[in-house]
C-alpha cells in the first residue's frame, strides 16, 4: 500500500481539495438566505469525505480487475436502470433516483457512466490499436451504449443521455475508427440534427398542446428548453427565464464580481437551483470573470493530468478508460458553463466536483480514483 500512495499523482489530490473548498463555499452562498436548505454546505463537506475515502479505495484497487469483469459490471448498470425505472422515486419530474437510508439518493445513471466507459474501453483494447472494423466493434460499441441511453431518455434524463452520445463519439475516435466509418456516421448524424430541426419547427406547437392535454407537463418544460435554445426570441417568458436571468447575473459580476455573499440575483433567489446545476451563476456573479477563469483554470490542469497519465499509461486499454472519462467531464463543463451564457441548451447536467450532489460526486471522486489507479499500476503488464 506505501509503495502505491509514493506512486500516486498528488497534484490531482490537490486539485479535488482545492475543488472541494471551493465548492463548499459557493453552496454556502448558494443556500444562504433559503432556511429550507440550511447545512447543505456541511452535508457537502461530508459528502467530499466520503468521496475522498472512494478515490483512494478506488485508487489502490487494482483497475484491471474492473476490466477483466467489464461486461459483467455493464450488465449490473442495466440492471439498475431498469430497476430505478420501475422502482425509482421521481425528483425534478424524472424517475432516476433510488431512495436510500439516511437521506441518501443513488442515481444509477452516474455509475452507469463510468461502467459503460470501463466496458467500451475493454472492448476497444482487444484490438491493439487496429482499426475498428464495422461489424465487429463498431455497431456493437454503437448498441452498448445505445441500450443505457434509451432507458435514461425514458425517465427522462436528457443530460446524462447527451454525455453519453459524447463519449461514444469520442471512445470511436479513440480506438482508431475507419474515416469511411467516420463520414458515414457524419452523414447519418447530420441528417438526423436537421431532420429533427424541421420537425421541431412544425410541429412544435400541436405536440406542446397534446403533452398539456395529456398531463405531461415534464416533457412540455424539456421541449420548451430546446425551444429556448433553437428560437430565443419565439420562446415563452418562462422558457426564457433561467437562462436571461443567469446571463444577467454572470455579466453584472464584471471583473471581480460583486463579493461573496452578495451576488445580487442569487441572494434575492432570482436563479433556479444556484446550488446544483446553475452554480456557475454563483461564481460568475459573486466572483467575477477572474473567479471564474480561475475554476476553469482549475479544471484545464485537472484535464491536463488525466491526460498525461493516459500517455504515460502502458495498459491501452487503461488510457482508453481515462480518454472516455476526460471526455465526459469536458462536455459536462462546456455545457453547464454554456447553458448559463446562452450557447448551449438547458438540460440537468451539474458542474463536476462543484456542484451540490451526493451519488454525482461520489461516482466522479470513484472516476478520479479509477483515473489514479493507472497511474499506480501502469508499470504492471497489461491483461490484453
């Protein structure tokens, strides 16, 4: 055990204090002036010390026993969604949470994650750096990860369901795809962007009427986010107002913002969920433009670590597991932080390691411990 912690990466143990600290402080703001969510800063201190005791347990396990029983652990994520579909309790009008004892949520999306990445990454290693060939790796990485996202879409969990796609692309790209695979899937894909804008235009408004008639008033708040996004100006007022809101708040914070605590459009609770996913409107507004280049800062050196463990990696197989978690806290940071300014659509996705959340931090901090474990072990042979 000695010789592993000589061998771990200190700076990115580092890098998660540093995210905790700040993290605990902007929930503090966050929660500050709302008595239903008092002590929220300390249940997130506590969830950080539980993190902490999953990175290094995941961090001195030896990741390639994760790999030799990928498809084992992936068909236990399927499980689990399935089950938290049919047994789940709804929050936030989606049914993606387990209700566990002490107050504690599991939401097995996250894991899921990290399983399907574990999976694909044991896929894509047995062929040694060839390229993927169409029917043999190609479609069934496309299957693997077409399944956990259709049960996420039906809870409806749009955001975990987009990281997904994200990863796939990305693990493709990875494991060395055909270009003729490549301009096909591009075909494919940009067909179906436009195909679907068409159809969203037309018939945007007898759908929106025939969810109202139906009682489906989740699905008509997730249409209405896209709408907000593809047609700003034509969105309703209450489509629009998280996201002018957030705008206005991140830009009156300036250069140096307007000093912990008193972020105007935050404290008066003019910014939904300033806790979990719209946290970046705390940093931006309280902190300013040098806050925030700070935390994105943060996330560059922490992106930057993981990447050069991956290069330094011996195991193909382990860098292609740190490649497909890099690549989901990429997209995860672009898309909160550009939800906020109006570049991107809204969707449930928090801001990784700052956002308020117990089963989503714990499954990261367990990521970051997977990422480590490589580096501990990247001297011993590889399984393949």
């Amino acid at each position: 055990m000695l010789d592993k912690l000589k061998r771990t990466d200190w700076s990115i143990v580092i890098l998660m204090a540093l995210f905790m600290g700040i993290s605990t402080l902007v929930v503090h703001s966050a929660t500050a002036n709302d008595p239903y969510f008092q002590g929220t800063d300390i249940k997130n201190v506590i969830n950080y010390a539980i993190g902490f005791v999953v990175l290094f347990a995941a961090m001195l396990f030896d990741y390639r026993l994760l790999v030799r029983a990928g498809w084992y652990l992936y068909a236990f994520g399927i499980v689990l969604l399935i089950a938290v579909y049919l047994f789940g309790a709804e929050k936030n009008s989606a049914k993606s949470w387990f209700l566990l004892p002490f107050g504690f949520n599991f939401q097995p999306a996250e894991l899921v994650k990290l399983l399907t990445i574990i999976a694909i990454a044991m896929f894509i290693g047995r062929r040694g750096g060839e390229p993927l060939r169409f029917w043999q790796e190609v479609v069934p990485i496309g299957l693997m990860v077409a399944l956990p996202v259709g049960l996420i879409v039906i809870q409806p969990d749009l955001g975990n369901a987009i990281i997904f796609l994200v990863v796939l692309i990305v693990m493709y790209w990875i494991g060395n795809i055909k270009y003729t695979h490549v301009l096909i899937g591009t075909a494919l894909i940009g067909g179906f962007i436009a195909l679907f804008f068409y159809l969203f235009q037309i018939y945007y408004d007898p759908v929106v009427q025939y969810l109202k008639e139906n009682d489906m008033g989740e699905w008509v708040h997730r249409i209405n986010r896209i709408h907000t996004f593809i047609d700003p100006d034509a969105a309703s007022a209450d489509a629009k107002y998280q996201v002018h809101n957030s705008m206005r708040a991140i830009g009156s914070g300036g250069l140096t913002g307007e000093t912990y605590l008193n972020g105007s459009s935050v404290q008066q609770g003019f910014i939904p969920l300033p806790y979990s996913d719209s946290i970046f409107v705390v940093i931006g507004e309280e902190f300013g433009f040098v806050g925030s280049s700070v935390l994105l800062l943060l996330y560059f050196l922490l992106i930057y670590r993981m990447i050069y463990i991956s290069i330094q990696s011996m195991n193909r197989t382990g860098a292609f597991i740190i490649i497909g978690i890099v690549s989901m806290y990429v997209f995860q940071v672009f898309e909160n932080i550009g939800m906020m300014i109006g570049i991107m659509p809204l969707t449930g996705i928090t801001l990784p390691f700052v956002s308020y959340g117990g089963s989503s931090l714990l499954i990261n901090m367990m990521a970051i411990g997977v990422v480590l474990s490589i580096h501990v072990h990247q001297e011993q042979k590889s399984l393949y």
